[in-house]
C-alpha cells in the first residue's frame, strides 16, 4: 500500500514537472522542495522493498493444536466402599487405618530392537 501511494505520488511530480516552464517561481520552488523530499525517503522504499512479509493461516495452526494431545483421568486404587466402624470401637479407642499407596503401573514396554551395530571408520 505504501509502495503504491509513492509510485503514485512519483507520477504526480513528473507530470507537474512536465509543465514546469508555465509555473510561477512560488510554484517552482514549492515542486523542487517536493522533489526533494520525495528523493529522501528514497532509502525507505528500498528499506520496505527489502522486507519480508510474515503471513499465516490460523485453521491449521487451531486443528495442529488441539491434535497435539489429550487429557485423560488417571484411574485410582482407590474403592468406592465407604467405611463404616462400629460406635463403640471408634469411642472406646480411635482406630487409625494406612491407606495403602497407590498401586505403581509399569509403563508399557517400547519395542525390544537390538542395539544398533557401530561401524568405526
């Protein structure tokens, strides 16, 4: 956009250069400072003609995202039972129970490959 509004404003100046011999000495005075302002922002257009454009698409990048994992709820040793003491053992002399610890679950096994063969140059 930017590059096309110099490359029109680049066309104005040479038209109001062309009919420079009927301009009154105001007006040329006015185009030469024109010129030359437009001639210094010439490092800009090649600044912006150099540049790299960054541009993406969002969908892919949202459906990559939410295909990265899942969440899932860790199945406890845990029963569901409720305990139940009697009155008078839990009045005559409180009775403290271990909950066991959680049972450990080996990871599954990753595929039994032997190890590579090394190869000494």
């Amino acid at each position: 956009m930017i590059l096309d509004a110099r490359q029109k404003r680049a066309e104005e100046l040479k038209r109001l250069t062309d009919r420079s011999a009927s301009m009154s000495e105001e007006q040329l005075t006015e185009l030469r400072a024109d010129i030359k302002h437009f001639v210094s922002e010439r490092k800009y257009d090649e600044d912006l003609g150099k540049a790299l454009r960054f541009t993406f698409d969002l969908e892919p990048l949202k459906t990559s995202i939410s295909g990265f994992g899942s969440v899932y709820h860790p199945r406890t040793s845990y029963s569901d039972r409720s305990r139940c003491s009697s009155t008078s053992s839990s009045v005559a002399s409180p009775v403290q129970t271990e909950t066991p610890p959680p049972a450990q679950t080996q990871p599954p096994p990753l595929e039994n490959r032997p190890p590579p063969v090394k190869q000494v140059s």
